[in-house]
C-alpha cells in the first residue's frame, strides 16, 4: 500500500433524502446532523484557502488544517479512540 492512498481527497456526501431535514417544534425546521457537520468541514476548508491566499504565516494555516482534518474525522467516526468526539451547540455528540 502507498500512504499517499491514504490522504483523502475526495470526501462522499450523502444525497438530501439521507440527510433530510428535520421538523422542529412548532414552525421551524432543522438540519441533519451530517448536514451539519458537512458544513463544519465546509467552513475549515475555506479557512484553509483563505489563509493560504492571504500569505498567513505557516502555523496559523497548520491550526486550521489541523481543525479540517479533526472536522473530517469525526465525520467519518465520532467515536474514535482517544480523539474527542464533535458536540453540536446543544453539546450532544
């Protein structure tokens, strides 16, 4: 096996009637969980091409690389060993 297999470059997204959207109490509506954390990895990847373009210094884009790939991990598994799980703002997993 070559470790350049490893690095994912392609993430898979389920289509919208995986991921629906949920009715909330009263009028409101919500998003899936995957949705959501579809769109953390979404806005880490934008961090990352934004520093990039802007000439940040190395260690600010090593935080939001390291921030991707935490994003992606725990979209891939959330309950990975010793790596913390992802809480939503209610601090549900």
């Amino acid at each position: 096996a070559r470790p350049d297999w490893m690095i994912i470059t392609v993430l898979p997204v389920p289509p919208p009637p995986v991921r629906p959207s949920i009715q909330m109490d009263g009028a409101g509506r919500g998003e899936d969980d995957l949705t959501h954390k579809l769109a953390d990895v979404l806005k880490a990847n934008q961090n990352v091409r934004r520093c990039e373009s802007e000439g940040q210094p190395a260690h600010v884009i090593s935080e939001f690389e390291t921030l991707l790939q935490f994003h992606c991990a725990t979209y891939m598994d959330n309950e990975m060993a010793g790596q913390p799980q992802a809480l939503q703002k209610s601090g549900r997993p």
